[in-house]
C-alpha cells in the first residue's frame, strides 16, 4: 500500500470512530499523521429541498467514491455521489424529513444499492 493510501484510510477510521462517539450537528476535529482536519456535515432543508454541505474530506482515491445515504428509521437510500474533497454541498436526490439522518460511506466507483463501507460522517436533521 503507498504511504499516501495508508494515510487516507487511516483518516477514514478515525473519521468512523468519531462518528460513533457524536451524534447531531457533527462539527469535530481529527488528527492523524500529524495533520489536524476539521471534519463536519450539515444538512439543510428549503422547500423541501434538502442540501448537504460537508467539509474535511480528502479526495476519494481511484476506483472509490462517496456516497450520500439517507436514512429515514433503519432503511438507507442513494442521495448522491462525488469524488472531491475539500468543501463540497450538493443537493440530494432524496428528502430529508425531521429526525433522518444523512450518512456518507466509501464505496466502488458508480455507487452501490447499500451502504457496504461504516459510515464516514452523518448527521441527524432536526426543523
């Protein structure tokens, strides 16, 4: 595995781990190999069209891409892919009601039906 490959994933787990220990509005700090990222999801609805704006991703690596999950009680649905990193918002091919939750995972380049991968960074929508 290239150094740079190894980082990322590294950065990926710490990511997940965060995410297991917080829940709504997730703002959180992470460092890794000595690089500090801020990592944060936040999710807003207008006219019932609901956008997710996240920062702190690197860019996905070749052959992968993030996928945006909604989740509404435990059923996830396909909202959305992108491959950059840095800031990135985008409208989500989904609603988002009160009380679902947001999610991006990694997957396989293209997308998959489930989520396959542990969640990266969500976050809980509230009106």
């Amino acid at each position: 595995t290239r150094p740079g490959r190894t980082r990322l994933y590294a950065g990926i787990a710490l990511a997940a781990a965060a995410v297991a220990a917080l829940a709504i509005g997730l703002t959180t700090s992470l460092t890794s190999g000595g690089s500090s990222n801020k990592l944060a999801l936040k999710v807003s609805v207008d006219r019932n069209v609901a956008t997710m704006t996240v920062t702190g991703l690197p860019d996905a690596p070749a052959g992968k891409t993030y996928e945006v999950w909604v989740i509404n009680g435990a059923t996830p649905s396909r909202a959305g892919l992108f491959h950059e990193g840095g800031k990135r918002s985008m409208t989500l091919a989904k609603p988002v009601a009160p009380g679902a939750k947001v999610a991006i995972t990694l997957e396989p380049a293209g997308g998959v039906d489930a989520p396959t991968t542990p969640v990266i960074v969500s976050a809980t929508y509230s009106a």
